[in-house]
C-alpha cells in the first residue's frame, strides 16, 4: 500500500508517517515510482502503534522497545504497570 493510502486509512499525514519509521517503529517495504510501500504487517504495526501511544499513553520511545525484542518484555511489563496505575489515577481524579 503506498503510503499516502496509509495515512489515509490511518487519519496520519505523509510527513508523521515518515517520522515513524524515521524512529524505527516501521519499515518501508518497498519503493515504486519514487514512493514508499507498506505491507500488510507494517501498517498493523503502525496501527499498533497509534493506538499505544494515543489510548495507552505511551512513548514512543518505550513502543520502541516494546517492538525491538524480547529481552525487553521485564521493560515491557513494568511499564504497562505504571501506565495502569497512571490510568487508575487519572480516573479517581476525574
């Protein structure tokens, strides 16, 4: 899918698109006539990662982790935790 279909689908600019995968959390699949390709895996992923960083709060940073291997799953879950009791807070004061 070309990226301008992506951001299209997703609600995302080109230029935030670029941006993510600039940071490591997507990858381009393919270049066509001068424009970038996503696959199916890689706009999940992107997809992902939106609804992490927009409804879980996370940074993109952490996500980053998240995604890189599994040695990073401790990382993973202590910050879900934090993200939880954050959430829990967030709540109480509302």
């Amino acid at each position: 899918m070309p990226i301008d279909e992506v951001g299209r689908r997703l609600g995302l600019r080109a230029s935030a698109i670029r941006y993510y995968e600039q940071r490591g959390l997507i990858q381009t699949s393919r270049w066509q006539v001068g424009k970038r390709w996503f696959d199916t895996e890689q706009v999940r992923r992107l997809a992902a990662v939106l609804l992490w960083k927009d409804r879980g709060r996370l940074e993109l940073g952490h996500i980053a982790r998240f995604l890189g291997s599994p040695e990073d799953s401790v990382s993973w879950a202590q910050t879900i935790d934090t993200q939880i009791d954050m959430l829990t807070a967030d709540i109480d004061r509302l």
